[in-house]
C-alpha cells in the first residue's frame, strides 16, 4: 500500500481489528466513525494475554484506548465523522451522507499534492506513529508491574539426573538413622526440578509435533469462558478431548520422548519417596507422642494399678475380664 501512486482514505465504519488494522493504518487519511473502535488486539485477546482472564476485556479496552477521540489524541485517527443519536444503523442514509461529505473534503486535499509528495506524507504518517525515549529510567511502580521474563529451564541429561537422584538415594538411606526433616526438603527440591523439566520437555515436543499454535488457541478460547459453562459447553471439552488425544498419540514420535519419559518415570518414583517419607515422620511423630503420655505420672500410676487389677482377678485372657 505504500507504494500506490493515490491518495488513500481509510474509513472504519464499526470495528476495524487484527491484520486488517495494520492495513487500515496505512493510509494517508484514517477517519473513523464517531462510535467506531479500532485496535490490532482486542481487548479479550490483550486480557488474556497481560491478565491471563477474558474478564479483564474492560480494564484492557480501557487501556487500549480505541476509541475515536483516544485515538484522535494518540494521531492514529485523522477525524472523527458524526453519528445520528442510536449510532449508525439508527441513520443509515444521514450517517453516508456525512461518510460521503469528508471523502470529498479529504479527497479535495489529497488530489493537490503531487505523487511523490503522497507517498512521503503516507510514509511519514506511519513512521511516526508511537514514540520512545532511551535512558529515561523507569518508574519503580511500573517496574513492578512489568511482565516477569520467562527464564529458561536448564535442561538436565540423563546422566546428570541418574547421579542427582542416587545423591537422593543415600540421603534417604542415612535419614533412617536420624531426622528425616533435611530429606523432606530434598525431595521437595527435586519434585520441582523434575516438575519444570518435565513441562519444557512437552512445551518442547508439542512444538516439535506442530501442535503449539492449536494449543494457545485453545488455551484462548478457554480463557474467555468462565468455568461453570466450561465444563457444559461439550464442544469446547470435544476439542480439548480431540486435541489431548492426538497429543498422546504423537508423543512417542516425538525427538525428545526418551528424556521426557524418563523425567516423568523419575518423578512418579521420587513423589512415591515423598508419600512414604512423610509417612515414616508421621510414624515417629506419633511413637514420640505415644512415649512422652506414657512416661507421666500419673498415667504409670493408673497402668500400674489396672496390671494389678487384672492379676488379682485371676483370669488367664482377656476373654475372662469384664
């Protein structure tokens, strides 16, 4: 578009989006209607990216700012075009009317500026759009709500996980003869390791297999629905059902199946250790607990004098005792 030799005039009428708004904006005159909105992302798709919930949609609107005048402020827009009181539709014919009177108006003084003039004004237009400063710092409130950046999983070998989890395997044999606390906190470290290698193996497969893009669109198409209707809604479950399959069935061709297998493997085994280590505390818990009630006095005094109850009354079993 930038290479046509005449004058462009881009109209949104109602809401101009995605693809088609980096084309819209592309003209040497971009006027909208008084009620129009106009944006590359919408505000479901910026509320599920920045606050991870469609719900959001009119905070993200808000900040946005798509509208007519916003965008008059931000010089997107060139001009507004009235609108009869309803909007549009409730003034069909003066609402084309005032559409037809500012393509004349626009048009009258495009048409006086010779060809390379029009290109420049259109290139120009477009490069100057947005701004940024360098070596301004930025505000600490604002540096607190930036997204965090994705930090990279460091990815384990075979070999290095073989030699971390026999590290894992001694500790455990030496917390039998003394407190298993320290344990507990090795195997908590190590579940958290296995878990996020585990999940950069699949996010890793799942691009390998050409299953990223239908994942995030799913993804998407979850968040916007609220979780009531999520689980009645049988066609989004179908889809999720259809895709979940197809993921089982592909994961064994997968480049990277043999390390995410063995990393699962490994974490199935070290979250059973975990099970029955917090089982072996509860035991010593409890014996400790057992032993401390029994040694007070008055419970030996009361033990001592149901033992000799019990021999004074010359049964053989406790059958015989009431």
């Amino acid at each position: 578009m930038f290479g046509l030799k005449v004058p462009i005039v881009s109209i949104v009428i109602g809401e101009g989006g995605s693809g088609g708004a980096l084309a819209v904006g592309c003209a040497n005159k971009l006027l909208m209607l008084e009620n129009a909105v106009f944006y590359v992302a919408s505000p479901e798709a910026c509320a599920a990216i920045l606050w991870k919930s469609a719900k959001a949609s009119p905070k993200a609107a808000e900040k946005l700012r798509i509208t007519a005048p916003e965008l008059c402020k931000l010089q997107i827009c060139d001009g507004i075009i009235p609108e009869p009181p309803g909007g549009a539709h409730a003034g069909a014919t003066w609402t084309s009317q005032q559409i037809k009177a500012a393509i004349n108006e626009t048009m009258d003084e495009l048409t006086t500026i010779d060809t390379e003039e029009l290109l420049k004004h259109r290139m120009h237009k477009f490069r100057k759009l947005g701004g940024f400063q360098e070596g301004v710092p930025i505000d600490p409130k604002k540096e607190v709500n930036m997204k965090k950046k994705e930090q990279t999983v460091p990815r384990s070998s075979k070999a290095e996980l073989e030699g971390e989890i026999e590290k894992l395997k001694q500790q455990i044999l030496k917390a039998k003869e003394s407190s298993t606390k320290p344990l507990e906190v090795a195997l908590k470290n190590m579940i958290e390791k296995l878990k996020e290698e585990a999940y950069h193996e699949y996010s890793e497969a799942i691009r390998a297999m050409g299953l990223k893009d239908r994942l995030e669109m799913l993804r998407e198409e979850v968040s916007k629905v609220n979780s009531k209707d999520r689980l009645m809604n049988p066609v989004l479950m179908d889809k999720i059902e259809k895709l979940k399959h197809e993921l089982n069935q592909s994961l064994s061709a997968a480049p990277n199946y043999t390390i995410l297998k063995y990393k699962l493997d490994m974490l199935k085994e070290v979250s059973t250790a975990k099970s029955l280590s917090k089982a072996a505390t509860m035991k010593q818990e409890v014996n400790k607990k057992f032993s401390e009630i029994m040694g007070r006095h008055e419970i030996k005094d009361k033990l001592e004098a149901l033992e000799a109850e019990v021999q004074s009354s010359g049964s053989s079993s406790f059958i015989d005792l009431d």
